[in-house]
C-alpha cells in the first residue's frame, strides 16, 4: 500500500499529497488571480479534506500568496506544515532576479514571518541558488535564522543531484524542490539521493503544467480506474517513490478537489510499467 504520510526533516509528518498556491496570483505569478474569497475558499477546503502541508513564495505574487495563507488559515492548524521560499526578487510579471545575499535572504524570511503571521516557518526553501554567492554563504544565512528559531527546517529549489550533495556537506537539507513528473525525469538522480538521505521531494509542476492531462496513455488507465488522467499523474508519484510529495496548485474548488482524491487511485504494476514507460 502507498504510504500516505511523510515525516518532513525527521519531525514533522505531513500527508504526502498537499497544496501549492502559485495558481492563487495571476498570470505569471504576478498580482491576485481574481477575488480574494475565492482563494480563501480553496485553501480551507484543501485544510478540511486533510492537507497538512501548504506550499507558498513570497515572490508569488508578490506577497499575494503569503497574505493569503495567512488570511484563510491563521490561527494554524496544529499539524499544519507552511513551506515558503526567498531568494528571487520580482520586478514585473515577467521578471525574476536571483538575490542570495545573506542580507537578503534575512529580510525575506522576516518579511515572510510577518506576512504569514508566523513566529517560525516549519519549511524556508531558498528559491533559487544565487551563482554570484558562495553556497555557503547563503546557506550560512539560512542557518543562522535556523538557530535563532526563525527558521525550523530550510530546502532547496532547483538543484542537480551534485548541488545537494554539496549542500549537505554545509548543513542539513530537509527537502528540495524540482521539476518531475511522468514526462520529465531529468531529476532522477536527485530523487535517488533524497531517498538515500531521506530528503523530501517536492516535484513542481507535477501535472506538466497541463502536458499531462490530455496524454493518451494516461487517459487509458484513469479510464480503467474511473478517475482522470490528472489523478493518474499524480497517483504515479505517490506511488513512484515515497520521498515525493507532489503539492498540486490551482485556483478552484472542483480541481482542488480532483487532485486530492489522486491520494484513493491505486495503480497496479503493469499500469505503472506503462506509466513509467512515457518518461
């Protein structure tokens, strides 16, 4: 049987399949996707059907998608686990700008504290790598909001398998965020090395940004199981490896719900053979 929980950095158990909230700004990540209550909406319903771990930037937005969180859901849920991420700075809908000084990764995490309304982020992922900084500068940064309790566990987004393993030389990581999903497994031999180091892995755009959806193959199976290929996408994950923790975005209540029930799709070895087969 799929395991359904992870313990995120050896203390914190979330269920695996939790809620991303990009899909709560507008194109491009850029300003509010539409009425506030709508997003409130969402992110409660995804608290009620279980979620424990919500997945937010503060460059979404920016600062939307923080402000947002906070507004639907604070007071926090005991066992509610907010992820947030900094070192990329927004300009314009299409503008993004890797900053990993420490002094700046300092005031974007205590921006992020006072918009979330948090005395300490459970998970702060450094967004990006900043090539004009020395890794351990930034991840020295991180480590020291880590020991004034500002910070309770730190990640990375968008690593090679080689960049961790540095990275783990300097501190612990308890999680990493990269592109995978059924078509694209350029991530592979990071995945192996989380699961080696138990490291959660946070797979963005789980759902190939829609690519997924309309695939034939995944249609034939979620055909056979009653569900859609979008719950087939995301039931392979869970299935794929039990460091994955596919946290699906969007900005309704019917999608929401749609991803969620992927946690109830069981594929069968020869379906997963097939399904392993597309990448």
């Amino acid at each position: 049987m799929t395991p359904q929980l992870f313990t995120l950095g050896g203390d914190l158990p979330v269920r695996r399949l939790g809620y991303g909230t990009a899909q709560l700004t507008g194109p491009g990540y850029w300003g509010p996707r539409g009425d506030a209550r709508d997003a409130v909406a969402v992110l409660r319903r995804a608290v009620e059907r279980g979620v424990t771990l919500i997945d937010t930037a503060d460059n979404y937005g920016p600062s939307v998608a923080e402000e947002l969180v906070a507004e639907a859901l604070h007071p926090y849920p005991e066992n509610l686990v907010i992820a947030t991420k900094g070192g990329v700075v927004r300009t314009g809908d299409s503008a993004w700008h890797v900053d990993g000084r420490p002094e700046q990764l300092r005031a974007m995490c205590e921006a992020s504290l006072r918009r979330l309304r948090l005395e300490r982020i459970d998970l702060y992922q450094l967004h990006r790598l900043d090539p004009a900084v020395p890794m351990a500068e930034q991840l020295g940064a991180l480590d020291e909001l880590r020991d004034e309790g500002k910070i309770r566990h730190l990640g990375l987004d968008t690593v090679s398998a080689e960049q961790l393993a540095a990275a783990l030389e300097l501190t612990s990581v308890a999680s990493v965020q990269n592109r995978y999903n059924l078509l694209d497994r350029a991530s592979e031999p990071l995945l192996e090395l989380c699961e080696e180091r138990g490291i959660a892995f946070l797979p963005w755009f789980p759902l190939g940004n829609g690519a997924l959806t309309g695939h034939p193959d995944c249609a034939r199976v979620a055909a056979a199981h009653g569900a859609t290929p979008g719950q087939v996408a995301l039931a392979w994950l869970l299935h794929r490896s039990p460091v994955l923790c596919p946290t699906p975005g969007t900005g309704t209540l019917a999608h929401l719900e749609e991803n969620l029930d992927a946690a109830g799709v069981s594929l069968g070895a020869a379906e997963l053979s097939r399904l392993a087969a597309l990448g």
